[in-house]
C-alpha cells in the first residue's frame, strides 16, 4: 500500500500540482452569479420592497383612523359636556396615531437591515446587479410627515 502511494506521489509534480490550484483560483474569480441567481435576487428585492409598502398601509389607516376618530367626536360632541370615561376619543385617537408612527418607524428600520444584508452577501463587486434605493422608504418618510402633522395638529388645536 505505502509503495502505491509512493508511485503515485511520483507521477504527479509539485509543479502541476501548483498549477492546477491557480487554474482553480482562476476560474473561482471570473465565475460570475448565473441569470437564475440575479433573478433570485431581484425577487427577493422586490418582496422587500411590497413588505415595506404593507407596513406604509398599514400605518397610514392607523394614522388617518386615529385622526378621523378624533375629528368625529370633536364634531359630534359639539356643545355637550364630555363625560368621564377611561380613554376619551382624543386619547384613543392620539395613540392610534402614535401606533401608526412606531410601526413605520419599526418596518423602516427592519427594510433597511434586510436590504444592507443583501447588499453584503450580494456586493457590485463581484457581478451582482446593484440594489437600487428603495422608494417605499422615501413614501414611508412622507406618510410619517402626514403623521407628524396630524399629531400636531390634535396637540394644538384643543
């Protein structure tokens, strides 16, 4: 056994070897990500992307819920005392709002991790296609502006 391992060991150059470890090299650096894997990534993008803007929704009927709840009872309790009760609709509707504002806060900030982890484990570098900036962040900042307005506004107006 150790005199056919001997043989072999012989018949094979350290100078072949050596080659055949940089051609290896070689072709693991030029291989560049096949269509199907680019496609998955566009994929996975775009279900980030449809992720985000079911948070954007979700915090908008938060926010607009919260801020009509509040016109409606300020309209309809016109010249009647209000009672005494545990949360009044003034309350309610602020936390509605709030609600709305810390769910697109957190759904932001998890849209922007998962797309910098994608951007790490898929770099331009090595052929990937880039990750173009996400425009449900950029609607996300806007619907947290209308947000921010409507809470000032049933800060201030009482």
């Amino acid at each position: 056994m150790g005199m056919a391992l001997a043989y072999l060991r012989d018949e094979v150059s350290p100078h072949e070897d050596h080659i055949s470890s940089v051609s290896d090299q070689t072709q693991k650096n030029t291989m560049q990500p096949d269509a199907s894997t680019k496609l998955s990534l566009e994929r996975t993008v775009l279900s980030y992307e449809r992720t985000m803007l079911s948070w954007v929704t979700t915090a908008t009927s938060l926010i607009t819920f919260g801020f009509s709840i509040r016109q409606f009872f300020r309209i309809a309790r016109q010249g009647v005392t209000e009672g005494r009760s545990f949360i009044g609709p003034h309350a309610f509707g602020t936390v509605m709002i709030l609600v709305g504002l810390l769910a697109l806060l957190i759904a932001t900030l998890q849209h922007r991790r998962d797309i910098q982890v994608l951007k790490s484990r898929y770099p331009v570098s090595e052929q990937y296609p880039e990750i173009p900036r996400s425009r449900a962040t950029i609607l996300a900042a806007l619907v947290a502006i209308l947000g921010i307005l409507a809470m000032s506004d049933m800060l201030f107006q009482d």
